[in-house]
C-alpha cells in the first residue's frame, strides 16, 4: 500500500516513547522536511504490520 495515496490516512509518531499525532500524510511529510520530525522517529499508520522508522516511510520504493 502506498500511504501517500490514501485520502485521509493518519500517522501516529513515536520519538523515545513519547507519542505524536496523528498527522495526515502531508503534515507529517512537511514535519519531516522541516526538521521537526527526524528519520529515526518510529511511525505507524493504520493497515501497517508495525512501526517502521520514518526514513523508510519516505524512502524511494524499488521497482525491482
């Protein structure tokens, strides 16, 4: 599943056991971008396995 693509989708954030969120894909896109949100910060989206690191969220995906 591609999260960008889902109208709607809300991320919780976790840095150190403290909780953030939920922010829509764009906001979260936009915290990242601006330093507020770091790479290693853990997020999880509803529909996800598990927490992934936030660098992986927005990692370009292989077509291979």
């Amino acid at each position: 599943m591609d999260p960008s693509a889902q109208p709607g989708l809300e991320v919780l954030v976790n840095r150190d056991g403290q909780s953030f969120g939920p922010y829509t894909w764009e906001e979260l896109r936009g915290h990242f971008q601006a330093g507020a949100v770091v790479g290693s910060d853990l997020a999880w989206y509803e529909g996800q396995a598990g927490w992934q690191t936030v660098e992986q969220l927005f990692a370009p995906k292989s077509t291979l």
